[in-house]
C-alpha cells in the first residue's frame, strides 16, 4: 500500500491532539519541567550522564524555559505535543546529545507522574478546605451544644436533642471522609519514574532519588502496576464522591429545616434572597446550590470512575489526558461547596420558638415518660409505652401541648394500670420537658453537656493531631523537594 498521508491528520489534529495540547500548557507544563530537571539529575547522579554533558542540557533546558511563552503557544501539528516540542528544541540547540535526556524514561512513567503531581496539589487543596469545614462544625457545634432542635427520622417529629449533637454527628461523618481522603492520596503519593516504558531499564537508575526530588513519600514498586493500575485515579475519586455524597444529606436537611412549614433553621439575610414578584418571600438559595454542586461533584466522580471500568490492564489512553483534566472540574465544584458550607453552616442559628412550639405539638419528648415510668413507676416498658401513646394520642386529639397534659396522662395510666399514677404534674411536667430529655441522655455519643464535651476533645484531636498533621507533612515534603531540586539543577549549570 502505497500511504502518502502525513501526520497529524487535520481532523485528528483539532480534535484530539490540540485539545490535549492546551491542557499540558494548562495543567501539565510545570510539571514536566520539574521532571526534566529531576531526571536530568538523577542521570548525572548516577554517572549515566557525564558532567559536560548534563551542564549543557541543564543550560538549554534553562533557556527553552526562560525563553518560552507557554500561554502563547498554539498547537501546529509540527510536533506530536509538548513533550516533543520541548525535546525538538534541544536537539536544535545541542544536536545529538539533545536526546539524551529520554534516557531511561518512558511517555509512560512520565504521564503518570504528570498526572499524580496534579493530583496532590488538587488533593492537597481538598484536604485543607475539608479540615477547615470540619473545624468551622466543630466549633459551630459547641456554640450550640445546648441549642434545642427537633430530631427527625422518616420525616416525621421523632425526638429532641440539640444542634450540637447533630452536627457532632455531621462531624463524625466528615472525619472517617477526610481519612478516606487522605489514605487515597497516600496512592497517589507514589512515584512511577523508573519504571519507564513497563518493566523499568537497563541503566543503573536511582528510582528512589527521583521520587525524592519530585517531593513523592515513596516509589510505586511494581513497574507494570505504575503504568497500568488505575487504582490511584478510581480510589481517590471514590474518596472525593463520598465526602459530597454525604454533605448532600447535610444540605437536604437544611432545606427542610429552613422551610416555613418547619422554621428550625434561620438562614441570615446575608444569605438570603429574594423574589422578583412576591414581597414575603426570603430564599435560602444558597442551599440550593449547595445542593446542586455536590450532586455535580459526585456525577464528576462517578463519570472518571467509570471510565475506567473494563479498560484493558495495560497503559491506556482512557486514564491518561482528557480523562485526568475532566475529572479537576470535580475539585472546582467541590471546592466551591467547601468553602460555601464552611461560612453557611456557623452563619445560621436555630429559632428557638419554632422548636419549642413543634416539640409541643408533636410529642417528641414522649419517650422519656415512658422512660420515667419504668422508673418511678415500676411498668416494664411496654406497659409504659401503652400508657405514653395513650397519653399522645389524647394530647395531640385536643390540640394541647404536652407539657399540660397531666389530665390526659392521667386518664390513660389509670384506663392501663387501674391505678393512679404517683407522678405528679410537677414530675410529669420535668418528665415531658426537652430539657430533661437531652440532660438525661449522658451515654457516651448522647446530647448531653459531658457526652458532647468529651466528643469535641476527641474529633479535635482527630482533626488536629492527625488529619491536618498529614496533610501538612506532604505539602512540607514536597516544598522542601521543590527547593531540593533547585539547588541540585542549579548545581548542573555550575562549570
């Protein structure tokens, strides 16, 4: 067959190949240089390189660099991309030796080591605006340790307890999602340099050194797994879905707190909007996108997670380019709900009356009469639940609040019992009261003050002793590498 076609085909080409030429220049471009430079070391280093040698091409890598408009440049199909753009040039300024720079590494290993040094500045971002989330739930929580709420389960009125104790529970969730999180990134913090094409080289090459000058916590072993196995990509994305899945349920609960039916929560004017056309309405809008973004997170997610499924076991490009530069749309709109729900959630209160007037209405201290029964009045508790649901079902027929439903109660224990009660309406009235509902439940995880108190000394602890220490040893890690690598390149440009 006789092909007079030349590369790149014009469709091919503004498809494909340009498209992917603008995310190197957006993404990748820095990245590469660092690889350039930490490799260059290493293969002087090691005494792949002589001396000379690696002078003149840490000479013309500075120059290409210092003389390179990145953000100018357009895809023209005169190279395949950027990479061999920037080798193009060192072999116009040095010749031959130009291309010595490849020795020992591969497109593979390097892509994936572009691709993870993305990642953990995303991942690194995440990591901290998570922590200030958690912290801002933390200490919004203890303001509110004694703040009343009603507590739902199917949607109805099921018991009081306080705003502290719900977002403790919020808390809780957060700091087993910010431990995923950081285990995922322990994958990404894995160098694949070295590992070259698939089964690493026949040049006596430092892996550990490279991992080192990059700021990696240590060499992704297997040669094979570092330009085949996704898990990096799919665990930290799975990672990254559950923390907005889980702040989803957060934010519908929002919505149905702030709604006028139920009035528990209070959203600031300054966080409040409202209509064109109705002069009464106040808008909590920003729940809405709160809502809507974490939704678009978690589809974010799912969509690089999935395109990974049934992908051959080898290097590929599902995992590679458009892929990867997808899937930072997914720390873009989360980022945006971190940082929303971390000045939303402190900003709100709780309105004290409207809880008090649905605790009344809807019974939701019953519980701990029933309780109180089994107590004072010796009833195994299924007798005191016959007796407290009678006492509700009366209650809520007349339209009155439980506090003054000694009479009902009354009725009800003697038509179970054939007996009357020895709990008087004073006792009755401190049986039925939230308060007492919430200072009696001191078990460990409970709502009341001691319980609370010993859970915020330990999610601190979590938080500040663990979660931020990790994320900051790598960030450390990797600046301290940056500087590394400086000094050791600059060194190369020394005679």
């Amino acid at each position: 067959m006789n092909d007079t076609s030349k590369f790149p085909d014009p469709t091919y080409r503004d498809t494909v190949l340009a498209p992917l030429f603008e995310g190197v220049k957006t993404h990748y471009a820095a990245h590469m240089g660092a690889i350039n430079r930490a490799h260059l070391v290493m293969l002087h280093d090691t005494g792949i390189l002589k001396r000379d040698d690696a002078r003149a091409i840490a000479r013309a890598l500075r120059d290409i660099e210092a003389e390179t408009d990145i953000a100018a440049l357009t895809y023209t199909g005169e190279h395949e991309d950027y990479f061999f753009l920037v080798e193009s040039e060192l072999k116009r300024r040095l010749g031959d030796l130009g291309g010595a720079l490849h020795t020992a590494r591969s497109r593979n290993d390097m892509d994936h080591t572009l691709f993870k040094l993305a990642l953990l500045d995303r991942g690194s971002a995440m990591q901290h605006r998570l922590g200030a989330l958690i912290d801002a739930l933390i200490q919004t929580a203890k303001r509110e340790s004694e703040t009343l709420i009603v507590a739902y389960t199917h949607g109805q009125p099921a018991q009081p307890t306080t705003f502290g104790h719900y977002l403790s529970a919020i808390v809780e969730v957060l700091l087993r999602d910010a431990r995923r999180l950081a285990d995922a990134l322990d994958t990404v913090d894995k160098s694949p340099m070295g590992a070259a094409a698939i089964t690493t080289s026949g040049f006596p090459i430092d892996r550990a050194r490279m991992a080192d000058l990059l700021g990696f916590g240590a060499v992704s072993l297997n040669s094979y797994g570092c330009i085949a196995s996704v898990d990096y990509i799919t665990g930290l994305y799975s990672a990254i879905k559950l923390v907005f899945l889980h702040l989803g349920r957060l934010i519908q609960d929002m919505a149905f707190w702030s709604a006028f039916e139920v009035g528990q929560l209070y959203v600031p004017n300054s966080l409040v909007q409202i209509s064109s056309i109705m002069p009464q309405k106040r808008n909590p809008v920003p729940i809405e996108h709160l809502r809507h973004l974490s939704s678009v997170t978690v589809g974010r997610c799912d969509m690089i997670v999935n395109t990974m499924h049934n992908t051959p076991f080898t290097d590929m490009n599902d995992s590679e380019g458009e892929v990867q530069q997808a899937g930072y749309a997914a720390f873009d709109s989360g980022g945006r709900v971190l940082d929303l729900l971390t000045a939303f959630i402190p900003a709100c209160s709780i309105n004290a009356d409207r809880v008090r007037a649905n605790t009344d209405a809807a019974c939701i201290t019953i519980t701990e009469l029933a309780d109180t029964l089994v107590r004072d009045e010796g009833l195994s508790f299924r007798q005191a639940h016959e007796v407290a649901a009678a006492t509700a079902r009366a209650v809520i027929a007349e339209g009155q609040p439980l506090s003054e439903g000694h009479a009902a109660f009354t009725r009800a224990f003697e038509s179970e019992e054939g007996r009357a009660p020895r709990t008087d309406e004073r006792a009755f009235r401190t049986a039925v009261a939230p308060e007492t509902f919430v200072a009696r439940r001191d078990r460990p995880g409970g709502p009341a003050p001691a319980a609370l108190t010993h859970a915020f000394a330990s999610y601190s602890s979590v938080l500040q002793d663990d979660l931020l220490p990790r994320a900051s040893v790598r960030d450390n890690r990797r600046s301290t590498a940056a500087a590394t690598l400086e000094t050791a390149f600059a060194d190369l440009l020394e005679d």
